[in-house]
C-alpha cells in the first residue's frame, strides 16, 4: 500500500471552505478564487490522500464521506496549528512576550485572581502562561530565581536588592476558629488569651524569612505549608489561626467559622506588591497583568 501524499496548507484550507460554505461555489465566493479551481484542488487533495473526501453521487450539494470527516477535524487542527504559530510569531515581532511565569501569593483573594486572569486571556490569547501559588518569601524568592516573570507578593521585612515593587492593595487578616473552639465560647478574649491555645500558622518554603515569625502569639503551633490545609483544620476545630478575609467570608456567615475577639491579635491588613527583576522589566503582557492587579487595589473583594 502506497504513503499519502504531503497536502498543502492551501490545498486543507480550500477544503475547510468548501465544508463552511456548503459547496464549491460557496468556497470559491469566499475565497475569491473560480470554482473550477476549487473542484481542481480539492480533487488534487483527494488523489494525493488517496481518500473520496466527498459523496459526489448521492447528492447535488457534497457531502462528507467517513474518511472526510476524519480528515476534516485533522484539517482544522493543522489549520489552527498554522495561525496560532502565525499570531505567537507577530507578538513576538511586537515585543509581546511567548510566556508569562507568573508566581502569586496564596493569600491573594480567589476573586481578584480569576478577574485578572480572565482579562488578560482575553487581552493576550496567545501568550501562554504558567502559574504558582506560594507563601510569603517562596514568591519573591521565585521571582529572584528567575522561576517566575513577575510575582504578587506579600510583605517582606527583608530587602531584597535588584527586584522592583508596585503595590498592589492589601488582603484583610483576621483571626478566627471553629465555633466549639474555647476561644470562640468565651466572646471577647483577655489579653494572651491565644497563646494557651494551638495556633495554626503558614510556614514560608523560602529562606528569605528564615528565623522570623509574622503574627505568631502561641506557645504551640502547627506549621503548615497550605493555605487550604489550614482552613481544613480551622474548620475541624484544630486550633485557631489568621486568615484572609475573603476566603473565609462564607464560612462565618454560615456559621462554620468564628471571627475571634482577641485584643492583642486583631489580624489587620497583608499588603501586597507585584515584583519583577529590575534588569528585566515587564514587557506588554506582563505590564497588562501588573496593570490589572493595581487597578483592582481600589475594590472591595
């Protein structure tokens, strides 16, 4: 049995038309070409697949055969393949970069993190994009690595030399624990009333904060390295711990969380920044998501 012959892009781009416009006639309208050079390149194509790509018999408009059908989806793929290729190649001709590595903060609210996303896939559809989630220094240090483009992080009271910031707004913390919790019973708490009770704290995976404690009151903790984990545990009743506001929101007013009443542990506001190297400053699609992130420091979320 003899190998397909290799079709032209031409050749499974007429044929698409034909497909789309119901005939010859209607492909060879769209694409400004005669219709003997249609019923020419698709009969071209055939021969050179060694398929009947249409039922001319049974029929006055064509119709798919089984095998055209096979080979129309494939069609589509390379025919897509083709344009993505062409559109990547006229960003980059533009500056627009191929790939954002983009590393955000977990404490970063879910709402602001699909709003920015789904603007900027509309915005750069195709700029491809990788995306981590990290704790406290674990962002910058990514960014610093060169892991990440551009990074939202959260505070660091630590100095990081060659990475420029643009704040970005703040996430509100508050402390809070399962309703059967003792310090969720008593209401209004006494001053060092947290440190008799676990406290669930998220651990950094960096090093940048290594030897430094943010907002930590107890004796006994729980490092975790998940934000999800956390709230899993805050839920079960596990400790009490600060969390974003946002995320918890839902469960105080369903009742499975309690904000606590803790004079000397408030929570209060985890500002955020977004990050990029200085010798290498964003370029459009990157500016765009920095862009994004900033306008939305207005909002209520």
């Amino acid at each position: 049995m003899s190998e397909p012959g290799m079709p032209t892009i031409d050749q499974l781009r007429v044929f698409i038309s034909v497909v789309e416009a119901g005939s010859f006639a209607g492909a060879a309208r769209k694409l400004n070409r005669a219709t003997s050079v249609i019923s020419y390149t698709i009969a071209n194509l055939e021969l050179q697949l060694g398929v009947s790509l249409f039922d001319r018999l049974t029929t006055k408009k064509p119709q798919l055969t089984l095998e055209g059908r096979t080979v129309l989806a494939e069609a589509r793929a390379v025919s897509n393949g083709i344009n993505n290729l062409r559109a990547k190649v006229k960003g980059m001709l533009q500056g627009i970069e191929p790939e954002i590595n983009l590393a955000l903060d977990v404490m970063l609210p879910a709402a602001r993190v699909t709003d920015a996303l789904k603007a900027f896939r509309e915005a750069y559809p195709n700029v491809n994009l990788k995306l981590y989630m990290e704790a406290l220094g674990a962002v910058t240090q990514m960014v610093r690595n060169r892991e990440a483009s551009i990074g939202i992080s959260g505070p660091l009271d630590v100095e990081v030399d060659g990475l420029e910031r643009v704040g970005v707004g703040h996430v509100t913390l508050i402390p809070v624990a399962a309703p059967d919790h003792p310090l969720a019973r008593a209401g209004r708490n006494e001053p060092g009333a947290g440190r008799e009770h676990t406290q669930l704290v998220l651990t950094d995976r960096s090093t940048l904060t290594q030897g430094l404690e943010f907002a930590v009151v107890a004796t006994r903790t729980w490092r975790l390295a998940d934000l999800g984990a956390k709230h899993m545990l805050l839920k079960e009743g596990i400790g009490w711990g600060n969390m974003p506001e946002p995320m918890v929101r839902e469960d105080i007013a369903a009742g499975r969380l309690v904000e606590l009443d803790m004079p000397d542990c408030k929570g209060g506001q985890y500002r955020l920044q977004a990050i990029f190297q200085t010798d290498t400053p964003p370029g459009p699609a990157a500016s765009f998501l920095i862009s994004r992130f900033e306008g939305q420091s207005a909002k209520i979320w």
